[in-house]
C-alpha cells in the first residue's frame, strides 16, 4: 500500500470512530426515506405485511421542503459605488461570470438536492472541481453519507474525504491501465461484479482517489496547487457541535404511528370477521350473499361488534402532531387549515412558512 493510501486509510478510520452515531443516525433517516423502515424497525411490523400501512411522511415533508428552500438565489457582484462607470460595468461583467459558473453546474436543479441533503442530515458539501474541457470550475453537491471532514478554529476545511461504491467493470472502464489489480485474480464476468469502496481524498498537500481494498491502490492523483482545499461545507445550526438533522429525532415517532395504524387495520379486520350471534331457534346457517335465515326472533342475528377505542384516534392525532412539530412542517403547508379569509386568518395560514 501506498504511504498516501496508508496513511489516508488511518485517517478515514480515524474519522469514522468519531462519528459512528452521526453515521447511523443518517443511515437510519436514509432507509426510511427509501421506503425500507422494516429494517430500521425490526420486529415492530408482521411478516406477512412488513412495510408500513402510513405514507412515508419523513419522506414527503423532506421533499417539500427541499423544494421550497433549494431555490436558486439571484447572483449579483455588488461594487463600491454605482455611480462609477467602469465599477458598474466591471460589476455587470462579474455578475455574467457568476451566473455562467452556477448555469454550467447545474446549480438551478442541484440546489434541490443539496437543501434535501442539508435538512435531512445536517449538512452538505459543495466541492469544486477544475472542468479541463470546459475551461471552467465546475460546482459539485455531493452526498452527505459516508463523507468526513475537518475544519480549523477559522472554519476552513482542512481535510475533506469522501467514501462510495463503484462496480469493477466501470473502474476498469475509466481506468484500463489498472484493470490487472482491479480484477486482482478473481476474475471477471458480468454475474460476478465485485462492488469496491472507493475513497476521494483532500488535504492541503494533494488530491487522490484509491481503494483501500486493492492495497490502497491510487487510481489518479495530483499536487494541490492552492492554498486551501475547494471544499466548502454547509451545515445546520447545533449546540453542541454535533451533526443532526431534521428527522433524527421523529423517527421513532413516525414508527409508533405506523405501528398505530398497523393496530387500527387489525382490529377493523376483526371486527369484520367478529363471531356471528344467532337465536337459539336456528339449526342450519347459510352464509354468503343472498342467504336466507328462518328464525322466530331475525332481529337478533348479528355480528358480535367490536369497536375502536377512542383513545387509539387521540393518540393518532397525538402522533400526527408530533410528527409535524417535531419535522417543523406546519399543517398549512398540507392545506389543513380552518381559518377563514374573512377573519384574515386564512391570510395568516398561508403566510406559514418553515423554521428554516
């Protein structure tokens, strides 16, 4: 293994003690969201009907949000004094070089993902990256998950890694010079593509990307020719310097509701299926549409009732409130309001917005 590679990989496991519950925590949000909770909540729902009985509402207000907050800013290069013609006009070229970078980033649709990553996990880097073909720096959002980094007492990033998945086959693609160590005797074949973790690593000194699994083998490096690493990180307001983001705390709570309405589901079941009461006058029953049933006393032909209890709709609407309190996502924004507009509190209702 390189001395890089090694001393890279230290690093990264360094990095990954530290921040174990900070990982699972985003991995727990991240199942939910992708409509695998039966994980997160093992046990908690039956085998014949594992997934939950709920709309995914994690889901839904992390999605509404992003694309309430993701909007794409106006970007402007303000000077000294605008009455200066040659400052107005050195503004209005800046102002044009600005917004060419954000256009040929994609900025307008990855500020979308970016605000979802943000409020879901607490934070998300922008890296930027030198575009050789373009002739242009070119802006990257990249994934919250599996991505550490280090800042100094000024708030610089001082050491930037970022870990993912690629399959043999595409590393062979980009990379044919390595194909020998990628493969690294287990053969190749389509049915038998080995999925490889990858590691994009940033310090002040240089820039490389290696596989810990293939003896820190370097697939590209290069000298970091600036002063400071291209990676700026937006993060969420925290007391105690710890990451977290908007649903960590509600998981739970969205389960205790699935779990109510997976109670709810069966208990309307049972009272479908509840024991038929009959008369002691009746020998033969027929059952199914159109049946007929002699008895001396038909009124007291019924299914045995069993009901909801009361408590399990308060609790429900308990939980709803939770959820929503808990995500900041206020009831206007799903259009349950009661004001009225003549009164202005229907104006008021549509003035709620989020926290954020």
């Amino acid at each position: 293994m390189a001395d890089f590679a090694y001393e890279a990989t230290q690093t990264i496991d360094r990095l990954r003690r530290q921040h174990t519950e900070r990982d699972a925590r985003m991995r727990a949000v991240h199942l939910v969201r992708s409509g695998h909770s039966e994980v997160v909540f093992k046990g908690l729902f039956p085998s014949d009907w594992p997934k939950p009985v709920v709309g995914n509402f994690i889901d839904v207000v992390g999605r509404d949000t992003a694309e309430m907050v993701g909007v794409m800013p106006t970007l402007t290069a303000a000077g000294d004094s605008v009455l200066d013609e040659s400052k107005r006009s050195r503004q209005d070229k800046l102002t044009r070089i600005i917004n060419y970078l954000a256009y040929t980033s994609r900025l307008g649709t990855n500020l979308v993902q970016a605000a979802d990553r943000m409020n879901t996990y607490g934070f998300v880097p922008f890296r930027v990256e030198a575009n050789y073909e373009g002739g242009s720096p070119h802006i990257h959002v990249d994934d919250s998950m599996n991505t550490y980094y280090e800042k100094d007492r000024w708030g610089n990033v001082v050491l930037y890694a970022r870990c993912f998945n690629q399959k043999v086959s595409e590393l062979i693609a980009l990379y044919p010079e390595h194909a020998a160590q990628l493969r690294k005797n287990t053969g190749y074949s389509s049915a038998s593509d080995e999925v490889l973790d990858l590691v994009h690593f940033y310090d002040k000194d240089k820039v490389m990307l290696f596989v810990p699994k293939r003896d820190g083998l370097i697939l590209s490096q290069y000298q970091n020719q600036i002063s400071r690493i291209p990676v700026t990180i937006a993060e969420m307001p925290t007391l105690d310097g710890e990451v977290r983001g908007s649903f960590d705390d509600v998981l739970w709570v969205f389960a205790a509701k699935a779990y109510l309405a997976m109670l709810s589901l069966e208990a309307t079941q049972k009272a479908v299926q509840s024991p038929i009461a009959l008369p002691n006058d009746i020998q033969e029953f027929a059952l199914g549409p159109d049946a007929i049933i002699r008895s001396a006393s038909p009124e007291k032909i019924r299914r045995v009732p069993m009901e909801l209890p009361q408590s399990s709709m308060i609790a429900n609407r308990q939980l709803d409130d939770e959820l929503r309190m808990g995500a900041r996502f206020p009831q206007a924004r799903s259009g349950e309001t009661d004001a009225s507009v003549v009164t202005g509190r229907g104006v008021q209702a549509l003035m709620v917005g989020f926290d954020s």
